[in-house]
C-alpha cells in the first residue's frame, strides 16, 4: 500500500475527535525562515480543511539578532527573559512586525485569511532578584473573546511576542509563555512547539513521550545536560499541562510533514508531554477482536505466540485487554482464570513492534497481577519459547516444570510440542 494513502488513512482516525478544536502551534522566529516553511503552511491549510482550528503565536529571537547586528547594536535580551532595554524593544518590535507579515504571507498564498490581533494583554515584569527588567513584560491576560470571533469567521489568528498594556505601551514577551496562556484562554486540545532542534534528547535520543509528572522530574534531573532551548519549552510544557493543556509536542519544524506526522500519528516525531490518559489499559470488547487478531497474527509470524482462530478470540474475549496509545490498541495480554486450582495463566502478550522498549509490557503483567490479586487467585504462569528471560528479570517469574501447570493445561502443552519454558510467580 503506498505510504501516502497510508498516512491519509492514519489522518482520517484522529478527524472526528479534533474537529472543531482547537491548535496552537508555536514557531521560532528560525523556523519561519527555514526552507520547510511554505511545507508548513500547507500543513495548516491541511488543518484548516479538516475543521480544526488553529492559532499561531511566533518568536522571533532569530530576527531580534540579525537585525540588532544591521544596525551595529547588541540587543540586551533575546528571546524575552531577561532585560529589554528601550534600544532593544525598537528592535524586537520591527522583527516581530517582519515574521508576523511573512507569515500572514505564507497563509495568503495557502487561500487562509488571517489577522494580528492585539489579544495579548501585558504589564511589566518589574524588578526581579533586584534587577529592574526595563520593557520586559508577562501576559496579563489574553482576549480569548477576540481570538474566539476571529476562529468562528474561520480566520487565522497571529499572535507575536508583544504585549500592551492599558496605556498603550508595548512589553517584549516570550512566545512559548505566550503560547502556553493561549492555550490555557482557549482550552487547546494540543499545543505544538515547532523549534530548530526537535524534540527533547536524551542518552538514546529523542524521548518520545512523558507524563507531565515524568516531564517536571526529567527536567529537574537533567537540567544541567539539557539545551537553554529544551530547558524552557520542557519547562512551558509542563506548565501548561499542568494548567489545563491535554497535549503539548515539541519538534522540529525543519522537519518536511514533521507537523502532520506528529499530531496524527501514534508514534510522533518528537517529543509528546502529556496530563491526561494518553496511555490507558482497558478490558477488551468484541469491537477489538479484528485488531487483536492482527496483533497475535504478528506473534505468530515471530514465533512468539500459538496461532488462534478469529472465532477463538471472540469465545474469550472477556479474559483479554488492550493497551492503548491515543485510543488505538498497540499491545494486548490475557489472563486465563483456573479456578479449582487458584491460578492464572497470563497469554498472548504481543507489543506492536513500533513500540517495543517503551515499558508497555511491564504494565500488561503488572495489571494481570493486579486482576488476578482481585480474583483471589494465588499463583501465575505463563509459557514462553522466546522471552523467558523478559518473565524473569522484568516480571518477577520464575522458571518452573510442566509440572507446575494445572492439569487441563499441562495435557494442552504436551499436546503442543512447543516446548515452551514454564514459569511461575506467586502472588502470596
């Protein structure tokens, strides 16, 4: 199947549940002048012809320093943290003008009206740790009437890191703060960070997916090892869903479809903070047989699991569960109960091969442990001819003889000639 048709495919499942809702998607001032921005705003449009309403809130730290650099100045701050004197907001707003109108550019050529609100309403960051920050400012609040009219009119919102205040002056923000407050004014199903270095690496890579709780840990232990640029959006990330954000996506915006493969794809591109269930683990239902036949017919093919007929699954469907990623099963597990003799047999772990490593199978035994502690069941089992060693050092198994086995279930082994390894875990 070609790969386009198939990614069309994997767009079309996520449509009914962000229709009508709204992204804000926040892109460096760097990212707007990579050649991968007109690819962004076909992304958009992309978005935009799906019913999903979108917001854009801009840096432009880039700017402020080429353009500081033409007129022979050094700006005092650059991304809006630190101390903007008056030379310095001159510059910040004639760079924030210029992205903000080549953006407005790039929506144009896409067929999407847009406009640059003043929405964001600010006041002085004032004097922190005894330095006065000058024309730095923080989001007061945000006019989410305003933002709101111009999505029901089906336009396009340009939010730059500039704030005013009741008398008209102007404060120099940070965007990724902006974007954060945003967000929250709108209640953004997702808030996707578009940067030039990707998601947040780590000593394998690119850590693909966080609670927020694992987020606030991973930045205080890390940060010293972490980019300035990981550091604030990691930081803004987690602050966001902590005040109400379901999603927020760091990536990089260079990245060709970066955008689309990120917000309609399991697997992502970057890095995924997350507070609510993106990751849940639930009973199967009779819906599921079709996806967890094609999970154990992957087992299957590797060895790893005994062939099962369709009609099989359907007869004991209630002793399986799924493991879901954004509501799409990718794992499963069963618990097979005898009674008589006070144990259970845990079968058919499979993970999709697209998310091995990632813990997932950990959490299957681990709430089979728990469904069998609940069903007053005293022992576990399970049969394994390749991952043996995973049951014993991940799971807490140990290896065990047919012997071991119920009756019933020892006379279907010796009829199988697998000669999978037995073992045992007891859950006194």
């Amino acid at each position: 199947m070609p790969e386009r048709l198939t990614h069309f495919r994997e767009i079309l499942r996520y449509v009914p549940g962000f229709r009508d809702r709204v992204f804000v998607i926040a892109l460096d001032g760097a990212v707007v002048e990579d050649d991968n921005f007109p690819n962004l705003m076909l992304d958009i449009a992309l978005l935009r012809s799906l019913s999903i309403r979108v917001v854009l809130v801009h840096g432009a730290a880039h700017q402020v320093r080429r353009f500081a650099a033409l007129v022979g100045m050094t700006p005092s701050d650059l991304d809006g943290t630190g101390v903007t004197d008056k030379e310095t907001l001159q510059v910040a707003l004639t760079a924030a003008t210029r992205v903000t109108h080549e953006i407005l550019e790039g929506l144009s050529a896409n067929d999407l009206r847009a406009a640059c609100p003043n929405a964001v309403v600010a006041h002085p960051a004032g004097v922190l740790g005894g330095v006065d920050h000058l024309f730095t400012g923080k989001v007061d609040r945000v006019d989410t009437g305003l933002l709101q009219t111009l999505l029901e009119h089906d336009v396009v919102p340009v939010v730059p890191p500039v704030g005013i205040d009741g008398t008209g002056a102007s404060f120099r923000l940070n965007s990724d703060a902006v974007a954060v407050e945003v967000a929250k004014g709108l209640r953004a199903v997702k808030l996707v960070y578009l940067n030039t270095e990707g998601g947040v690496r780590g000593p394998g890579g690119v850590v693909r997916q966080l609670t927020v709780e694992e987020a606030d840990a991973y930045l205080r232990r890390h940060r010293a090892d972490l980019t300035p640029e990981a550091v604030t959006k990691l930081a803004h990330a987690v602050r966001a869903c902590k005040e109400g954000v379901e999603r927020v996506h760091i990536i990089d915006g260079r990245e060709e479809e970066g955008l689309l493969g990120e917000v309609f794809s399991n697997e992502g591109i970057g890095t995924l903070v997350y507070a609510n269930e993106y990751q849940a683990i639930r009973p199967a239902q009779r819906k599921d047989v079709r996806v967890l036949f094609t999970l154990i017919r992957q087992g299957v093919q590797n060895d790893e699991l005994v062939r099962r007929k369709r009609a099989d699954l359907e007869k004991v469907i209630g002793d399986y569960f799924v493991f879901e990623v954004d509501r799409n099963p990718v794992a499963c597990a069963a618990l097979h109960v005898y009674a008589a003799e006070g144990m259970g047999e845990v079968a058919s772990v499979y993970v999709d091969g697209r998310y091995e490593n990632q813990g997932i199978g950990g959490k299957l035994i681990q709430y089979a442990e728990a469904v069998a502690r609940g069903k007053g069941l005293r022992t576990l089992f399970c049969l394994s001819t390749q991952a043996a060693n995973w049951f014993v050092q991940k799971g807490g198994f140990r290896l065990g003889t047919p012997d071991d086995l119920p009756a019933a279930r020892r006379e279907r082994y010796e009829q199988s000639g697998r000669r999978s390894k037995v073992l045992v875990k007891s859950l006194g």
